[in-house]
C-alpha cells in the first residue's frame, strides 16, 4: 500500500477584514481559490525571500540615506 501524504492545513489570522476582502476579490479576479493564492505567495516567499530581503534592506539604507542628509534622491 502506498504511503500518501496528508495535507497540511494552518489558521491564519489576517488581522484585517478588508485585506480579506481584497484577497478573495483578487482570487476571483484570477480565477483561483484563496488557498490557491495562499500558496502560490508562500511558495513565491519561499523561491524569493533572500532577494525580497536584500531588497527591502537596500529600501531602508536608501531611506536612512535620505533622512540623513534631508534630501531627496
């Protein structure tokens, strides 16, 4: 018999009802499901996060930068 794996399922407290709204319009706005979209974002995180993070760090240095020295680039 072979060995089939279970689905993982997780609770997410989104914190905000109008985010859930939007979440689901864009959902329906791309003919998927939001567990659809759930994973697609987190597999996407998932494949890209240490540039999302070297990209976000670059932002903040630009913004740190830009208080400094009170101009804008």
């Amino acid at each position: 018999m072979p060995v089939t794996e279970k689905a993982s399922k997780i609770t997410v407290d989104l914190g905000d009802r109008a985010l859930y709204r939007a979440l689901k319009l864009a959902a329906v706005e791309e003919d998927m499901t939001v567990r659809e979209v759930v994973i697609e974002a987190v597999q996407y995180w998932l494949d890209h996060r240490e540039e999302i993070e070297d990209q976000l760090a670059s932002e903040k240095a630009d913004r740190v930068e830009t208080t400094r020295d009170g101009a804008q680039r």
